[in-house]
C-alpha cells in the first residue's frame, strides 16, 4: 500500500534514478519543497537536468517518489502482518507514522508559504487520487473491520480514531522539528505505545 500514491514513477535500468533519488531526498530536506529546484537535486546527483526528466515528470513526481522509497511506510502495517492482534498493529502503525512525519515534515512545511505551488502541488496530488488523507482512510479502514470483528466498540467513531492517531504522531513531528529535535527511536516507541494506549482506553 502506497503512502501517497498509487502510481509509481517510472522506473530506469540503471542506477541513476537512484543516484536522482538519493539527491532529491538530501535536498528536499535541507531546503523544503517550495525552495528545491530540479536544478539542485540534478547537480547533487551529478546528472543534467535532462537526465532527471527522464525517470521523473518534476518536482512533485520526485517528492512523491522520495515519500514512497525512501521513507517509511506506515499503512504498509497493514499488509505485513494481517493477523497480528489490535494493539500491536496500531503500535507498529504509530511508530512508522512518528519516523514518517518526522522526516517528512520537514520536507513540506515550506509548501504552505507559497499557496500558488501548494494549490498546484494539491491539484497533481488530486489527479494522481494521493495526498495526506490517505494514511487516515486506511487506518479508519483497519479500525471498522477490527469494529465489525467485535474488538472495538459498536458505537466508536472510526474516523475520529484514526485521526486523533495519525494527527498525535504529526504533533510531535512538528513540535521535533521546531525544537530541532533528532529522531530517537526508543523514544518513539514510548509515543506510539502511549497515543495507541490511551486511544484504545476510549475505543474497547
């Protein structure tokens, strides 16, 4: 299950769409996605521009791609282990979100300083069926199936579940970021096992 999107960009023959990929993500980080050129991400990979236009349509194209291959995966939980028990799920779910968006957010704040990109980085997400709704549909999903199986109760609001989790793991990927936090993965651990605990107080 992809984060973002259900289309792949195009795939090369040779290790330079990695090399592309490796840069965009690099550059993407240090200067934020309104500010990165195509132009910078092709200088760090030592390639042309022309060559970067080959494996990708543009900067969104390279954004998504670095979401999806070079970040990790979270709603993939889902599909790893389908039979794995509820709270361990959402554990799992939570700790990848927490790594996700704290590499992510970054990457995309700069986006809301420039609502002309944003509107047209909304309008490629929404003719590629993307965008960060995703991640919230299918953990509302998961949750209304453990719902209908009798493991959580028959009057919870799924959705709302879904986005007090997702919405808690951005909180403190944004709060890391403004204090200019590194990722601790043990700390994380510690996040997602509360932020599930305490939604599942409300959900069983």
């Amino acid at each position: 299950m992809a984060i973002t999107s259900s289309a792949g960009p195009r795939r090369g023959r040779t290790g330079t769409r990695e090399r592309i990929l490796d840069a965009a993500a690099d550059v993407l980080h240090r200067h934020g996605l309104a500010r990165a050129t195509t132009k910078q991400i092709a200088k760090a990979a030592g390639c042309s521009e022309a060559a970067l236009y080959k494996y990708f349509e543009g900067k969104t194209d390279l954004f998504l791609a670095v979401l999806h291959e070079r970040l990790p995966s979270f709603t993939g939980v889902l599909l790893d282990e389908p039979d794995r028990p509820l709270r361990d799920t959402l554990v799992a779910i939570a700790g990848r979100a927490l790594a996700f968006y704290h590499e992510s957010y970054p990457i995309g704040a700069s986006l809301f300083s420039e609502p002309a990109l944003l509107a047209a980085h909304r309008a490629e997400l929404d003719r590629r069926h993307a965008g960060p709704h995703r991640p919230i549909d299918a953990v509302t999903g998961y949750l209304r199936t453990e719902q209908r199986a009798g493991r959580i109760r028959a009057d919870a609001d799924c959705a709302a579940a879904a986005r007090l989790l997702i919405g808690g793991c951005l909180q403190y990927a944004f709060l890391d970021t403004f204090a200019q936090r590194e990722f601790d993965a043990a700390e994380a651990d510690r996040r997602a096992a509360a932020l599930v605990d305490t939604l599942l107080a409300g959900l069983t």
